[in-house]
C-alpha cells in the first residue's frame, strides 16, 4: 500500500531563540488545515484551486507562506471526486425513476430548476432575500410540494395516475433524500476525522494525498520543490504573488557622502549592508533579560523570525517548468550573483517572514539595497496575509450539530433541486476533462503564478489584536533594518545624518525642515511667520520633531 511522503522543509537557523516546542512544519500548519476544510465548503474556492494547481500545470507555484498548497490540492481533488461520486448516484436515480414512470418524475424537475437557479443566485453574491430570487424559492417550494401532495393522494386513490407510478415518484424522491443525507454525513466525517485538529498533523495517514491519479501525484512533487525554494519565479504583472498584501513600502535613495571624522572610506557592498542588518534581526528572538533571568517560556512569535535570501526570476523565458533551476546549487549561484547586480528582473531579497497566530497571520517583509554612482538605494517591502477566513474555522462541526430530525429536514429540502445540480456538477466535469485533454496546457510555455491558495482563502480583515501584531512586527523589522543599514555606512566611512532623516520622515510621516536660519516660516493653521536668526532645525543624526512619539534605535545605538 502507497503511503503519503511530506518532505520536511528546511528550516532556518534561530540562533539565540529562546527554547520552546518546536516550529510545525508548513504541511501540518493550522492555515494548511483550514484551507483544505474549504475546499469541501465552498465550491468556488475549490474550483479556482484545481485550475491554478491542477489544469494550469505550465504556472510555478506561488510562494506558500506558512502552508503547504500540494496537500490543499490533494483535498480539493478528492472532495471533487466526493460530489461527482453522489452527483452520478442521485442522476442515476433521477433517470431510473423517469424511466420508470415513463417520465412522470420529470415533472418534478421544474420546481427544482427555480430552486437550483435561486441557490446559485446566492451563493454568487446575491442576496437570497432579494425580491427575485425570493420569489423564486417561493415559487419552487409551493409547486413542489403541489406536486408532492399530489403524488401521495395519487398513491392512494389511484386518481388520475396509477397508484404504482406514484409509489415509484415517492420512493424515488426518498432515496434521492437518502443520499443526499449520505452525502452530507461524509463530507462530516471528512471533516471531522482526517481533518481534525488531532489527526491531520499525521500527513502519511491522509487519504487524499494517496488519490488524484498519476497527474496530481507529478504536480504534487513540483508543487513541493517550488513553494518554499528561495528561488521564485515571478510573473511580471504579479511579482509578490503569495506574499499578502503591500503594506507601506519603503524605498529611500541617499547619497554616499564620506564622513569628514573617519579616516578613510572603504568601498561599501550590497553584501555587507546585509550582513550588517542580519545579526540585528536575529536580536529580535532574544526574550527579554526578564523573562530569560526567570526562566520564564517565551510565546512572543518574534522568537521564531525567519531570515532567508532568496532570488526573483522572471518565469518568461524558460523553457519548461521542469527545467527552472530549482536545484540547490544552481539557486546558490543566482543568490551569489544577484546580490551585487541590481538588476531589474533578476532581483535579490533579504526575505523576513514572522508566523503569527498558527500561521494564519504572516507578516514577510523583503528587503532589498543598492550601491552604485555613489548613491545607496533601500527597498523595504513589508506584505501581509491575514487570516484564513472565518466560515472555514466554523463548519467543520456544524454540520453534526443539528439533531436526527433537523438533519433529515435539511436533506429533504436539497432534494427538489438536486437533478439540474448534479447534472451542472457531471457536466462541469465533463468541461475540465475535456479542457485539460484538448487545451495544450502540459506543452505551454511556463508561466508565472496567476493566484495564490493562501490568498485566495484569506479574510478581507483580522482582528483588532491581529492588526496590533501585524503593527509592532513591522516596526521592530524595519527599525531594526534602518539600524543595520546605518551601521554599515559609518563603519564603512560613510555620513549618516542624511539616511537617518529619511527614516525618521518616513516612520513618523513628518516633513524635515533642515536649516532655517535666516529664514521666514510658519507653522500651524494660525501661526504667525517670523524671521529665526538661529538655527532651530535638527542636528545631523536627529529627528524632525512633528511626531511626539519619536523612535529609538535610528540614529543612535540605544537598542544594541
């Protein structure tokens, strides 16, 4: 028997972290859980996850941040298999109770043509309470069950239709019920065993990832070497494509003045701007002396900051997705030879990534410098992913909840339209077949990633703490990264005043004045002008003064 192979992934060394249980690797996260618990749930989300993973197979997979999007695949694959499974069953059952009846069941098909028709109005955005589509389930509700009470009159009476063709409507439309209720206590079952808290971490034991036929089990191996590389292949329009969304990017050009007070200036690297700003950020896992001195176990999520290098690649241009220089040594030499270049396409990142609230709230900022004609350009590229969203956290024990009644009454509500769903399931299967047989995806040129899993399963918002951590990781990453650059430049020879202005502008969303001596200005809606015979504005290495708040650890050495 085939069992289920997970690599690990490489983890970062954490030098200085403070002990704890280990880091839970990407394939057994709690973001990889709940993406795969919505794969059952909705069926958009599961759909756009087999065209961007499965049919679109010449598209590299976006960076997966936290997850592992193979294993989100394999459960997408495999609740699709589940719903095509029942939606054969219940056709099959619709078509032999029409032949049987010698087509008086199909009469039973209009009621549940509005009632589909309405289901798929709301579950497209629009509201069920909608004058229209309201209306419509009205409609489908009283003319099924028109029909319903006609049938079983006729069952007894014999009147108009013999009594045996109506017995066979009944039992035809109860083991549509039936399965329907089957149906639904599987998807329950799935949800409540191989995708339990206790049971998913056990990847070997999943069977999903035993399914999806020898196509998934190729793109799963791709999927696996590609999403957590430090090589990224990029599509032009979506470059970050995995990382979440931008927040408050940086990019600060100074120029490389010497420092009158040091007695040489030695040529200043990219290389050593960022071996300045690493052992800053490693700082950030030390717990505090407090916590260390008591022996106390530190949960802060800073204790597990990841720091890697990794390289962007322009996806067009290659050959074939399986020729990317995805291995280790080819993507050693594209970091080597990146890191000084500055190139537009081929660009090299200092890549932090903090995992907050079980990997459901990532916070990765990429961090990229310049030298060249005597100026130093920093890029600071901070990117956020929240959340998986909330109905995929709640459903995975609703639908148990209810009681024996309460679940077969909701089976029985499903039956009216389940012949035109089930037919729009086969036939929409049908549709991807045909399309990944006949649509030369295999022979197309590799392309870069369209969407991500883990983005396309986010919640439009977080909570007011997850905004508060998403707030104090960036602040300390990107004080820490000015402090490291600032370093650099003075023990290179190098003027600081100018780059710690630009910080200080930046953080505090103030306007540095500089000098103003001899000078009119004004400030303030009221203010009056007058003219300053002395110097008031901020010294080289000081701060503007708008914010009250100003912030340590840019201009001095307070933090270090």
């Amino acid at each position: 028997m085939s069992t289920a192979h997970v690599p690990q992934q490489p983890q970062p060394a954490r030098t200085g972290a403070s002990p704890g249980p280990p880091p839970t690797p990407p394939y057994a996260s709690e973001a990889t859980r709940l993406l795969c618990v919505g794969t059952y749930l909705d069926p958009a989300f599961r759909d756009r996850v087999i065209e961007e993973l499965h049919l679109n197979e010449q598209r590299f997979v976006a960076p997966s941040l936290g997850l592992d999007a193979a294993r989100v695949l394999a459960h997408a694959l495999r609740a699709r298999r589940m719903e095509l499974q029942w939606a054969a069953a219940i056709l099959a059952l619709w078509a032999a109770g029409a032949a049987l009846t010698r087509g008086l069941l199909l009469v039973f098909v209009l009621p549940g043509l509005l009632l589909a028709f309405a289901d798929r109005s709301r579950v497209r955005g629009t509201s069920r309470w909608q004058l229209p589509v309201f209306l419509m389930r009205c409609v489908g509700v009283l003319l099924f069950a028109g029909l319903l009470f006609f049938a079983l009159k006729a069952a007894f009476t014999g009147d108009p239709i013999r009594a045996w063709q109506a017995w066979t409507v009944l039992v035809t439309l109860a083991l549509v019920g039936v399965c329907e209720r089957a149906r639904r206590d599987q998807l329950a079952r799935a949800l409540t065993g191989s995708l339990s808290r206790e049971a998913f971490p056990n990847a070997a034991a999943d069977p999903a990832e035993r399914g999806g036929g020898e196509r998934f089990q190729r793109l799963k191996d791709r999927i696996r070497l590609e999403q957590h590389s430090p090589l990224i292949m990029y599509h032009e329009a979506r470059p970050f494509c995995g990382a979440g969304t931008a927040r408050d990017t940086w990019v600060l050009a100074v120029e490389l003045k010497p420092d009158a007070l040091k007695k040489e200036q030695r040529p200043l690297s990219n290389r050593a701007i960022l071996d300045s700003i690493r052992p800053r950020l490693e700082q950030l896992r030390l717990p505090a002396e407090h916590a260390e001195r008591a022996g106390l176990t530190v949960r802060d999520r800073l204790r597990r900051l990841e720091i890697d290098e990794c390289v962007f690649l322009p996806a067009e241009g290659e050959r074939s997705r399986a020729e990317a220089p995805f291995h280790p040594e080819a993507v050693a030499e594209h970091c080597a030879r990146a890191v000084e270049e500055g190139g537009e396409k081929r660009r090299h990142f200092l890549r932090i990534r903090v995992g907050g609230w079980e990997e459901e709230l990532v916070v990765t900022v990429f961090v990229r410098v310049h030298t060249q004609g005597r100026m130093l350009v920093l890029e600071i590229a901070p990117h956020v992913l929240l959340p998986v969203r909330e109905d995929f956290k709640e459903a995975s024990y609703s639908l148990q909840r209810n009681t024996l009644v309460a679940r077969a009454a909701d089976a029985a509500l499903h039956v009216p339209g389940s012949a035109p769903t089930s037919l729009y399931l086969v036939g929409r299967a049908v549709v991807y077949v045909l399309r990944m047989l006949t649509g030369g995806y295999a022979q197309a040129l590799p392309d870069g990633p369209a969407l991500s899993v883990r983005e396309l399963g986010s919640a439009p918002a977080g909570s007011q703490f997850q905004t508060m951590d998403v707030s104090r990781y960036l602040k300390s990453i990107q004080d820490r990264v000015a402090s490291g650059v600032r370093a650099a430049l003075a023990d290179f020879g190098y003027q600081t005043g100018e780059f710690v202005q630009q910080v200080n502008n930046i953080s505090n969303g103030g306007v540095h004045i500089g000098r103003v001596e001899g000078s009119t200005f004004a400030v303030g809606e009221h203010a009056s002008a007058s003219t300053t015979t002395g110097d008031f504005g901020p010294q080289e290495g000081s701060r503007p003064q708008k914010s009250p708040e100003p912030q340590k650890g840019l201009g001095t050495d307070d933090h270090e």
